[in-house]
C-alpha cells in the first residue's frame, strides 16, 4: 500500500525550535507503517553534527525512507542532497537545483565531513548542554521558555500575562545585530530568538558570541 508520505523535522527550525519529544516521533511513524505512508526525515537543519549528532534520526534508531540534507553539508554553502532507501520511484531526469553544488562546493564539503569527528560531536553536544545552562540562569521575566539541543537553541519570550512578546523579541535581535551578532526570530509568532552557531566554530569565538547574549538579556 502507498497512500501517502510524511515529512517531519525532529527539531524544528522555524516552527520555535522544538524538540519533538520521542513519545511523538514514535506514534508519527506507528501511524506512517500502518497507514501504508513513507517517511521523510527533514534533516538540512540537524544534519551535519548541529543537534550534536551527525545525523539525529541514527540516534533515535529510526529507518525513514528519504532524509533531506543541506545547509551544514558545506559550511553554509548552497548544496543539498537526499539519502534515499529506494523504495519508492522518484524523477531523475529534467531536475534542476539551486543546491546542486559545484567542484568547489563539493571540495568544501568534503573538508567539513572530515572535520565531523567524535571529538567536534562532543564539542556541540557539551556546548550546547552549558549554554542552556547559563542562559537559564539569566533573571530576566520576558523568558518564557529556553530550550533545544546541541547547537540549535531558542530563548522564547512573552509578555506579562504570558502572551507571545514578537516586539521585545525584535528588539532583542536588532541590539545584538548591531553588537555584530546575528540571530533569527522564528515560531508562530515571531518571539522566539534561535541561537545557531556554526557547528566548527572555535571555543572562544562561541564564548564572546553567548556572552554578548547574555549581557543584552541582563540589560
């Protein structure tokens, strides 16, 4: 049977930076089996060691049929790609892509997949874990909410009777701009600050960077 396909972020980015608890991926893809449905892990976020694994959905033990990759595959540069388990038929022919990728693209690529050791995993993973840690220590009442996982972060905001603050959050973005930092405002609402920093930045470059957001919420 082939009804269908669903697609799911198992952070998602532009949605708040949520952490899709394992209890829900579990029943999407219970659902997805018994509904006859394929499977497609959106992974261009995630992937490339930003979640603190090379690929999130390997630690979840999950065997989608097609997972999506970009963004980290070559630093930044335009390249994406699919992992595909060949399981269902998909044009080959008469595609065309933005993120193709060229010979120097390609090169850049393969320097980022050797610097995604163990060692640069732990980098993220530990990282991520202390900068959750300080920014949860910051007294500040527009914090609603800070959470996420490895190197994707977001520090949600809201008013005094909990209402979603997009104002204040903007104005936290804009003063950190204008600090050389720049950070994107996502969720339904637009109040939520997602902190990404590159997954082979250097200790000291990420300490200024979560320093310069600290100071600017304990403003």
């Amino acid at each position: 049977m082939d009804n269908g396909t669903v697609i799911i972020e198992l952070i998602q980015s532009d949605g708040g930076v949520n952490v899709l608890p394992k209890e829900f991926i579990n029943y999407i893809i219970e659902i997805s089996k018994n509904l006859g449905f394929h499977l497609i892990v959106d992974e261009v976020y995630t992937g490339y060691g930003r979640s603190g694994e090379m690929f999130l959905f390997k630690k979840y033990n999950i065997k989608p049929d097609m997972v999506c990759i970009g963004k980290g595959m070559a630093a930044g540069l335009p390249l994406g790609a699919v992992l595909y388990n060949n399981s269902w038929d998909l044009p080959y022919n008469d595609v065309l892509s933005m993120q193709g990728g060229n010979m120097f693209i390609s090169r850049v690529a393969l320097e980022v997949i050797k610097s995604l050791d163990e060692k640069r995993l732990d980098f993220v993973r530990n990282n991520g874990v202390n900068i959750i840690k300080k920014l949860l220590k910051i007294s500040n009442d527009k914090i609603s909410s800070v959470r996420g996982l490895g190197f994707m972060i977001g520090i949600e905001f809201s008013d005094d009777v909990g209402n979603p603050d997009p104002e204040y959050a903007l104005n936290i973005r804009n003063r950190l701009f204008s600090d050389n930092l720049a950070c994107s405002l996502t969720g339904e609402s637009n109040n939520v600050l997602k902190i990404t920093p590159p997954v082979l930045i250097d200790k000291e470059t990420l300490d200024s960077g979560i320093e310069k957001i600290i100071n600017v919420l304990e403003e």
